[in-house]
C-alpha cells in the first residue's frame, strides 16, 4: 500500500468517525417505514426494519415472532441483508439498539454504504 492511498484512507475513516450518532428508532418506527441507524464498527449507516408474524416450529407448534432486517451495501454496491428472529418485539428492538450496531456483516462495505444510501 501506498504512502498516499494510507493518508487517504485514514482521512476517509477520521471524516466517518466525525458524523452525527444518528437517534435510536422506536418500536413504530421499525414497524411502519424502518430506520437508518450507524454501524458502530463499519462506521456505515444500516437500514434496519421490523416484521411481525408466525413461526412454524415443529416441537412447538405456532409462535409469534418478530424479524429484524438490515439492509447495507457490499463493496460492488449491491444491497445485502440481514435477518434476526426474536420472540417479542422488545427483544428485537433491543437487539437493533444494543447488538446489531456491534455485529460483523458479511460482505459489508463501509464506502459503498455512504456512496449510496439506502432507506
């Protein structure tokens, strides 16, 4: 790696550890039109939405569930996600508020998430 391209990238990650911490989103929030939250360790915004519905479990019949979806950018610029079951919707949400934000992604790209946002 170049001298130049080291500068380069470490100015690109001092300007993405400046931005605003974007709000947590509330339970109507994730459950209407979703939210852009920041990536805590991609340093890259993340769409993240919330679903209701069943799940089919064969020990234990019919279950309520909530899905958590995050949708990012890979470093082509093709949209990737995510998806999390959780059994009530305040574990789901504390999932996109205190975990989801800390987690690896696969095939996450931090600059293509900024070059071309999503939600």
């Amino acid at each position: 790696m170049s001298l130049t391209a080291s500068l380069a990238d470490q100015a690109e990650a001092h300007e993405l550890q400046n931005q605003p911490e974007l709000p947590p989103p509330s339970l109507e929030q994730l459950l209407t039109s979703g939210a852009t939250i920041s990536h805590c360790i991609h340093l890259c915004p993340l769409h993240v939405w919330m679903a209701q519905g069943s799940y089919r479990c064969k020990t234990q019949g019919v279950q309520a569930s909530f899905w958590v979806y995050a949708e990012y950018r890979d470093r082509r610029g093709a949209s990737r996600y995510a998806s999390f079951r959780f059994a009530s919707a305040q574990q789901a949400l504390d999932f996109v508020r205190f975990r989801l934000t800390a987690m690896a992604l696969p095939a996450i790209s931090s600059e293509q998430s900024h070059r071309r946002p999503l939600g």
